[in-house]
C-alpha cells in the first residue's frame, strides 16, 4: 500500500526537469513530479518526502482460478475429430458400439437434434437413444464375464435394464445373457424385478426370492396364471413359463403344487374358483386414447343416492356407420373406459358410480392405502345377492341414504337380497407415478 506524509502547507505540482536525481519506474515514460510547499513569507520551501509504507494486514484476496472443463466423456481416440469425422465414425459404425455411442451427446452440445444426426449418419432416433442409455449402463457393470458379453452388441438389452439398482442391473444382465434374452423378454424381467417388492401380501410372495432374478419374473407369471380361471390353459401355460425361469427351489415347489391342483393354504380348486373377483385398476394416462375398443357408461354421484341409480339411463348403444353413441333419454355424466374383460360384454344396465373418497370401499387401511376419488362399476342386471364374497352396490343403512359398495356376507347377514347392481369394476385415476394393484387380501 502506498501512503504520502505530507504536512498541512499548501501544496503546488511542479514538473521540473530541473532535478535529475528523481527517477521512478513505474512512471516513466511520463517526466518526473515535484512535490513543494506554496511560498510563504513565514517559511522557507522544503521538501515533502513520499515513503512506501507496508499494509500492516493486507486485506485476503482470491487467487485467480482458470476455467477448467470437465474431462472430456470421449474415448481418446475420438477427441481429437472435427464434427464431419464424428459423424462419419457414426454412420460407419467405426469401432465398438458402447465407445462411439457418447459421439451422439457430443454432437447435441454442438447443436444437432436426433432428426439431424439420423439423416447424416443412418442411426434412428430410438436407437440413439439406445445407445447412449445402454453404455452408461454397461458402464455401471463391473464384471468382466458380462462386460465382454456385451462387447459387440446388447445396447437394446441393457437400455431395458436401466431403471434397476447397480446390484439389480448386475444380476438381472448375467440372467439375460444365461438365458438368452431379447428386448422383449429383458422388459420383462426388468419390471419384474422393480414390481416385486409392491406385491408384499401378495398369495405365495413369500416363496419368491427377491435377490433372485428368475424368480421375480417367475412370480410375475404366477401371477398371472392366477387371473385365468381354473382350470384353464392359459392358467397351465403360465404356470409352465413360471416354472421355466424359477431360480429357488422353494418357489418352483409352490408352482409345482399349483399345477398338480393343489394350493399353498391346502383350500381345495372349486372354492378358490367360484371365489367372486373384483378387479381394483388405476387407470394409465392415455391409456383411453390408445385402446382399440372402449365403453361408454352414464356416471351417477354416490351423494344422489338411489334416486340417481334408478334414472340413469339403461341402454347406450353405437348406430350407423360412424359408430355414433345413442342413448335411450338424455344424460349429463358419461365415462369412457377401455373395454377391459371384466365390463366389455356389459350392455344394457351398465353404470358407474363416483365416490369422492376411496373410503367409501370395504377395503382395508395399509401402506398402499390412498384417500382419492374412485369409480365403480356395476351390473345393474344382477340384482341378486348370490355369493358371500362378492361386492355389491347398495345404500348406507346408517343413516344418509348414500350409495357405498358393500360385501354379499354383509347384506345377508341383514336380511338384504337384492342390491342395486352388481360391482365388475373399481376404477382409480390416473397418476404420473404407478403403484400396485390392491391384491385379493387388502379387502375386508
């Protein structure tokens, strides 16, 4: 730091070249300055001396840190091409896949868009997605056996293995490789293993090991096996599929029972197939927009209670060659639903009612319970109350008079055997994120 000492006299600047002696560096080229006093008639003219006084505490001062960019994600051999040999190392496909493939996020900084590198290098926008998607995750592999695997090919295999942990994507690989996997069955496996711990509860879960992969996807066929009716075929074949992949010994003898004919619980076939099955599904974002064939149903609101049920319209059909909807009288509220099993051959007498809260439901509170709207569907042609387990459409006896679902063994027990419909079908909306199924034993 700089300071001058100077007493309080007047001061004058002179620029005299007079006094050869004053010389500074940092200064020149300009001519040397002279520091006086003003002239006064009381004192004589003396010099001011300017002295460097060091800072006794230098205030802290940031070292200039030059920008480095992050190390570059391509391989050595690429780094040093211009754009046009990038692009010509893609659309030959010069080297192995899983070295090129970050190529792809290099050309995007520079501004190419899928469209624009597919028409210069051949390579669709899928499979560029692919393959950037399926290196990152080669490159979470540790093991030599599955990295060389993967030498040549695979990138459609591993980018279906993305969403799995670092532990899952190890095991799940070496299953797809000993098994001989395509796209389609490695799908398969992976969503297996990422369902899995939702189905908690689930009949026979417990027999599945979860740190096995052929045994995910094992329990996912059994599951489905258990949604035909049995005895069917598609019942034996998907329990023949389960039996295929299953890795522990304890779950290939729960299916083993299942196609002798026997159950887990030892309940024998004829009760768990006349068991009344109501299916609770989450409506997918969509998904109403994608099915080739749909229902349209009149919606009536829990809270207008029965009167609602008995003016809601009882025949909708298609008519002419655009398919247009006719109903017998006019309604305000309409759904349109999938034409899922459980409700495509409902015709006349169809009809879905709105509860505000999922509580209105006989199910039971858990985890995976949710407090959301719900829709459920019932024949309003099935009036009888037959069956103990099954669910039907009635009105709360507790006073209000609103509509709530309602088990057979509930109404029976008081005395009630005729209900407003029977219940097909319960709707929950549709959410960004998926979540189970409710399972047989979530109801009450």
């Amino acid at each position: 730091m700089f300071s001058a000492i100077v007493n309080t006299q007047p001061l004058f600047l002179s620029n005299s070249n007079s006094n050869k002696s004053f010389s500074s560096s940092f200064l020149n080229p300009l001519p040397p300055f002279f520091i006086s006093h003003l002239p006064s008639s009381k004192t004589s003219l003396n010099p001011i001396s300017a002295t460097i006084i060091p800072s006794s505490s230098s205030p802290s001062k940031q070292v200039y840190q030059p920008f480095r960019p992050p190390p570059s994600p391509l391989p050595a051999k690429f780094r040093s091409l211009d754009t046009a040999g990038r692009l010509d190392v893609l659309a030959n496909r010069l080297g192995l896949w899983y070295e090129y493939a970050p190529l792809i996020p290099a050309l995007v900084q520079e501004g190419f868009t899928p469209p624009t590198i597919e028409e210069s290098t051949g390579i669709s926008g899928v499979e560029q997605n692919r393959l950037v998607v399926g290196a990152k995750v080669r490159e979470s592999l540790t093991d030599p056996e599955i990295l060389s695997a993967f030498e040549t090919g695979g990138a459609e295999l591993l980018y279906e293995i993305r969403l799995l942990s670092v532990t899952q994507r190890a095991a799940a690989a070496k299953y797809i490789i000993d098994n001989k996997f395509d796209s389609k069955d490695a799908q398969d496996l992976a969503r297996s293993v990422k369902d899995f711990p939702r189905r908690r509860g689930d009949k026979g879960w417990e027999s599945f090991n979860y740190n096995l992969s052929g045994d995910c996807l094992s329990f996912m066929y059994y599951r489905q096996a258990r949604e035909h009716k049995n005895p069917s075929e598609d019942r034996t074949n998907a329990l023949k599929l389960a039996l295929d992949v299953a890795e522990s010994e304890k779950a290939k003898s729960l299916i083993l029972t299942e196609l002798k004919g026997g159950s887990e619980s030892g309940e024998g076939q004829e009760g768990e197939a006349e068991a009344v099955k109501v299916p609770v599904v989450r409506l997918k974002i969509g998904e109403v927009a994608e099915a080739s064939s749909v229902v349209v149903l009149p919606v009536c609101r829990a809270d207008q209670k029965e009167k609602e049920i008995l003016e809601a319209p009882l025949e909708c059909k298609t008519q002419g060659a655009f398919g247009i909807l006719v109903a017998e009288k006019g309604w305000e509220r309409w759904v349109v639903l999938p034409s899922w099993e459980p409700i495509v051959g409902l015709k006349n007498g169809g009809v879905v009612v709105s509860f505000a809260d999922a509580r209105a439901l006989p199910w039971r509170v858990n985890r995976w319970y949710k407090e959301e709207p719900i829709l459920v569907v019932a024949d309003r042609g099935r009036k009888e109350v037959k069956a103990d387990d099954g669910f039907y459409l009635g009105v709360d006896s507790g006073g209000g008079g609103e509509l709530k679902v309602e088990r057979g063994s509930d109404l029976r027990g008081r005395g009630v055997e005729e209900c407003l419909g029977a219940v097909l079908l319960v709707v929950r909306p549709p959410r960004d994120d998926t979540d189970d199924q409710l399972a047989d034993e979530e109801w009450d």
